[in-house]
C-alpha cells in the first residue's frame, strides 16, 4: 500500500476496496461494479494473498449461482419453482396498487411484477418505494392455485447501503488536501491517477497532463451529484464515455441502441406513468449521434424539461434527472475548427436543433482523453462503490451550502447571459461537490474550478454562433472578475489560435495545416481552401437555348455559377414525381453539396395522386437525412396548384426553367450506354433557361 492507501483505510475504515479485484473479476462476470464490490468486501476482505485468490473464486461462484441476466428470466422463474426457493442478486422496487389495495414487488431480471412481498422490507428499506435497490433476494415458489401469485420474496438483504452518514464522510474527507482527494475520487471511480502525473511517452502533445486530463474525468461525474443538469461529451471512441453512466452508480442508468421515446423517457398518458425521469438521478444516452427520435413531441418536452425540469403532458411533471449525452467524433478536431460549414456539433441527430444545444451547460472536449487500456484502471485502494454513490446522491438532492458559495465568490463577465449564467452556475457547483464536498476551497481553486466551467460552456455557444447566420449566439467572449477584481476572458484550447488568427487575418478563415492527432479522419469534402475554386466568373443574366440532342448541359455546366455563394435554394417544380425525375433532383442537390454553400434547400412539387404523394415522400425523407449529414437542411411540400418551374437563391438569381429539371432524353430502359452516369454525355430534349438577376 501507498501513503494515500494507508490515509484512506484510517480515514475510512471498512468502506475501501481493491480496484484491481474488480478489474480482474470483471473480466469473467458482466456485473455492475457496485455489485462485485459489495461482494469483495464480504470475501476478500482481506491482505493475504492466498485468502484473496480463495475469495475471488467465491464471488464469481456466488455471481454465477445467484445473478439472473434479462434473458435468462424465464430460466429463474422455472428453478425457483422446481426447487421451491432461490437466492438471487437483481435490482427490486416496491410498488402500491390501489385497486388491489397491496404492495407488489417487481425483480428487473428476474422478469416479474407481481411478486409478494412482507410489510417488514419495505418499512425497514424505503428506497424499495423510491425506485428500487439491489439486493441478494430470496424468492420462493406459492404453490396455491388459488392464489394469484406464483412467487414471493422470503428474505431480502439490500447491496446498496442501508444508511448513509454524510456528515462523516465529510469528516474522512477533510484528512485529504484538495490533490490527495481528487486521487481519491479518481481511484474510486476505477481510474488510476499516476499515469496522469507520469504521462507515458506516447501521449505527451496529444492529451493535456495533470490537473486538466483529472478535471475532464471528474466532469463525466457532475451529472450524477448535480440535479437537472445537461451534460454532453463527443470524442472518439474507446475513451470510457459510457462507462461513468453502467457501472459506477445503482442511481444511474443507460439508453443504448438509439431508441427515446415521449412514454418511456418522460411521460406514458396511457398509463399515467411518470417515465425513466421520475425514477433516476442521472440518465446517460451512448451513442447519441445514433438517436432515432420519431416522435416529435418528444423533442419539444426535452426541451421544456431540459431548461426547467418540469414538461406538461396531460399533468404537470417536475423531475430531478440530469441528462448526459455522449457519442463518437472521429473527424479531424482541427479541420472542423476551422471549417466555416462544419461544427463540433457535427456528429448530432438532426432533432438536435440550436434549442436543444442551447440546452447544454457543458460541453467535455473528449478527443483530450486517451483510449483507454490496462494502464489506466486503478489497481490501489478507492472507496467502495455504493458507499461513494451514496454520497453523491445525498449531493445531487442538496444545494444550499454550494449556492451560498456561488453567491459569495462568483461574479461573471458582461457577455454571459441567461443560459451561460445557468450553465456556469450548476457546473461549477457540481466540480465543487465533487472535489469540495464541504463547500471550502480557497480563492484560487475557486477560480480554478470557475475557468473550466466557463470553458465548457463557450464550447457550446461557439459552435451555435458558427452555424447560425445571425448574431443570436455571437456573445461568446465569456468572462469573470477573479479575487482581485481583474476581468479575465475564457477561451476554449481547439479554437483560440483559430480566433486569434482570424481577428489578426481580418476574419479570413485560416489555411488548414497538416495535422498528427489521433484517430484524425479528415471530413468528406470539408470546404477548405481547395474548394475556393468555385468562385463566381459566369454568374450573368442571359438566356439559354439548348435543342434536341445537344450535349454537355449538364446541371453544373447549366446552375452551378449561380449556386455559388447561395446559403439557401427553392425549387419550385410540380414534375419531380417519377423516380427519374426524383433522381435528377437528387442530382441536383449533390451539385450544391459539392459546391459546399447552401445550408436550406426547399422543393415545392406536386403529385398524381396520395399513393405516390406518400412514396415520394418517403424518398423526400431519405434525401433530407442524407442532406443533414452534409448540413444542409432540406424541406418540400406537396401543392395542387403549382404550375411554374423555377430555381430562386438567396443570392438573388431566378432561374425560370422550360422543362424544368427533367430535360435529358430518356435512356428507354438501356442503363448500359453512354451517359448513363455523366450528365455531359446525355442528349437533351429541347428546353430553354431564363437567369435573372433581382434587382
């Protein structure tokens, strides 16, 4: 044991573990980490060598016997009722039906809710009424028929702690100076801090060391001590991003696969149940670049539930649950800084408007994290799981002593409004929970704490005022007046040399220089330098004829000059209703991607009737999730009464079109001929183009 090993085990006698037990366990068993802690330390409580080789055979003895997984329920249900009782280890609640008039209980794994359960448990555990613990349960089989029951819980013996003494945990933690502690912290949580303070050779210039890379860490733990709170991290992959949100907390839990739904997150009118908001303190979504929202609702109440923590949907719900978002970015961080078409958002579903991102309080830089491999796992002592979860449940439900230090200390710049204020506020407090859970830093970690907060979310507001055309977001100087009432401006590391030099450049957008970061994959057609050969030489008013068979019209030869520099485009064309005709607009659009300017593209076109009204829309559709992934944002609409064909632009062209789009002679069913690919090899039917310029 080290110094901090020896401190921890006076400090906290009976609420530490071994870390690198919990590593080597988990390699055989899939089990929440709070779970094999609690088992280690009724095991392998011990120093001895081979007493720990003994006690770990017994817990991966005890997980295999006793931990049911979810498909492995109906499995469960058939032993217990051939045996007639089981021991088992599963998350269980507690709930009161009032048509009944009786409690029932209800195991996640074990796959049933309507278990028996004695009045005694959940009058002595109360947290089986207020979401549920986990448990070692026995549960025994009800063979009278003529009950409507076939199990019921015969002994119950909770995993989480049944009580918690936060005043003594404060007590442990001030034998700890501010870095000791923040080594506990990271210790617990299953990272090893002395790789930080010693960074290997291979990831000096390409993660930050010391305090900056432990501050990133101890960020992905803010929402689970700070209610309400919107947290999103996207970097690559193999970082550890979900793990903070499976493993560390029996008050947390994931949505993976893509799916959020209005009923199971918020709301469920047909039941009239509170969804995951009402039952946990923190909520993680993996993979939110995959997030597949088809219900629009549901995006109007994340945002309302997001700014207030209440939504109305049939009743009024005010919730605690603080969001936490993460998913991949595997682009190249310094093109996308300093690409002018492309943000840090870029990874987002389309759902994630400005409103939602406007919503995030912090934005964790994760391509500063390293990959993660065996040397980063702590293998010293670190407080017990459910011990330390506790204490940042008890945070998350208590505020007063960190707002009175906010109040005190805190005074941010001009530029910080209403959300940045909110933002800055809840961030700083929650790193003060987590680093000083007795609200007592010094003047200079304060600041310390307050910088970074402030960095996080100028993250946030720098990518909506790069996207949005207007000036709504363009405050992004962000700032505050330190002990000795100095105004100090925050800036954000991927981004500073870019503004710098734009500021100096007279806001000329930087010329890309080679980059080395890791796992850097340059961005398809990022409109970089290279690109500015679309510049506008032949953008003129005139007439164009083109007659039967001609060749070497196509749409860029015929649009592309007067595309450039448009940011929004409107088609108005009642023909797109075949699926050539669908496929030329497709063309179409490719063209204006490739000139990397539009970011709005708008059809108005007609159909023969609902049936293909509803195909073509649901190409439509298609066309626009391909669109947003290259920004930009495409809407169409059905009219009976459309008759013209014209293209106008934002740039004040109007381009009146004959035939409209659909002017290449038919291929008559023979896809293996010249011209089948190249629009500059296909013969034309005779058509006939006005571009007028808007006065």
């Amino acid at each position: 044991m080290d110094a901090l090993d020896i401190k921890l085990n006076e400090c906290f006698p009976g609420k530490v573990v071994r870390k690198d037990l919990v590593h080597d366990i988990k390699k055989a068993a899939n089990v929440p980490s709070f779970v094999l802690e609690f088992l280690l330390a009724k095991y392998c409580a011990t120093d001895n060598a081979d007493e720990i080789v003994e006690g770990k055979k017994a817990v991966l003895e005890v997980v295999e016997k006793n931990y049911v997984r979810p498909n492995e329920a109906n499995k469960a249900q058939s032993l217990v009722q051939q045996k007639g009782r089981h021991k088992f280890i599963d998350r269980i609640h507690v709930k009161y039906s009032e048509k009944e008039k009786r409690h029932w209980a209800e195991m996640e794994n074990f796959g049933s809710n309507r278990l028996a359960i004695s009045e005694k448990f959940y009058k002595e555990n109360e947290k089986l009424l207020e979401g549920g613990v986990w448990a070692e349960v026995v549960v025994a089989y009800n063979p009278i028929e003529e009950d409507n029951y076939a199990f019921y819980i015969e002994d119950f013996k909770p995993i989480q702690l049944a009580r918690f003494d936060f005043n003594k945990f404060l007590e442990g933690r001030r034998q700890f100076s501010t870095d000791e502690w923040i080594d506990v912290v990271l210790r617990s949580v299953g990272i090893n801090p002395e790789i930080i303070d010693n960074l290997p050779k291979e990831y000096k210039g390409r993660v930050p060391e010391g305090k900056r890379l432990k501050l990133h860490f101890l960020a992905r733990l803010i929402p689970l001590v700070q209610a309400n709170y919107n947290f999103i991290e996207l970097g690559p992959r193999g970082t550890g991003k979900s793990h903070f949100y499976t493993e560390f907390s029996p008050y947390c839990t994931l949505i993976s696969g893509g799916k959020a739904s209005t009923a199971t997150l918020l709301y469920n009118n047909a039941r009239k149940k509170v969804g995951l908001v009402g039952f946990w303190d923190t909520i993680g979504f993996d993979e939110v670049g995959n997030l597949d929202i088809k219900d629009t609702d549901t995006v109007q109440i994340m945002k309302d539930y997001m700014a207030k923590g209440r939504f109305s949907r049939g009743r009024e719900v005010i919730a605690n649950a603080s969001f936490a978002f993460v998913g991949n970015i595997d682009q190249s961080i310094d093109q996308v800084v300093k690409s002018d078409k492309h943000s840090l958002f870029l990874t987002l579903p389309k759902a994630f408007d400005f409103a939602i991102q406007d919503r995030f309080f912090f934005y964790l830089p994760g391509w500063e994290i390293p990959k993660m491999d065996p040397r980063w796992f702590a293998s010293n002592y670190g407080l017990i799981t459910d011990y330390f979860a506790e204490a940042f449940h008890h945070m998350f439900k208590n505020n007063s002593s960190y707002s009175n230090i906010l109040s005190e200390k805190m005074k941010l710049g001009p530029n910080v409004e209403g959300r940045d204020d909110l933002a800055i506020q809840k961030t700083t407090m929650g790193l003060l929970k987590l680093i000083h859970p007795d609200a007592n830093p010094t003047d200079q970690e304060f600041d310390e704490i307050l910088e970074y907060a402030i960095e996080g979310r100028r993250r946030v507001k720098e990518q909506m005022n790069k996207m949005k055309d207007d000036d709504e977001y363009s405050r992004v100087d962000l700032s505050y007046f330190n002990s000795a009432g100095i105004e100090k401006v925050i800036y954000c590391p991927e981004s500073k040399l870019v503004l710098q030099n734009a500021s100096s450049d007279n806001q000329k957008e930087p010329e890309v220089q080679p980059i080395d970061l890791p796992v850097a994959i340059p961005i398809k057609e990022l409109p970089v330098q290279e690109n500015q050969v679309f510049i506008e030489k032949k953008a003129i008013e005139k007439n164009l004829k083109i007659r039967y068979g001609d060749v070497g019209y196509s749409y860029e030869e015929v649009f592309k000059d007067y595309l450039i520099g448009a940011k929004s485009v409107t088609i108005q064309d009642p023909y797109i209703r075949q699926k050539h005709q669908i496929s030329n607009f497709l063309k179409f659009a490719e063209l204006l991607v490739k000139i990397g300017d539009c970011r709005k593209l708008h059809l108005v076109t007609s159909a023969d009737d609902l049936e293909q009204e509803k195909e073509n829309k649901y190409a439509f559709e298609q066309i626009g999730d391909s669109l947003y992934e290259h920004e930009i944002d495409f809407t169409f609409e059905f009219s009976n009464t459309v008759h013209d064909r014209e293209i106008t632009t934002s740039t004040g062209w109007r381009i009146v079109m004959g035939r409209g789009l659909d002017y290449f002679q038919s291929l008559a069913g023979n896809f293996y001929q010249i011209g089948t690919n190249d629009q500059s090899l296909r013969s034309c039917l005779e058509t006939g183009f006005d571009f007028i310029k808007n006065k």
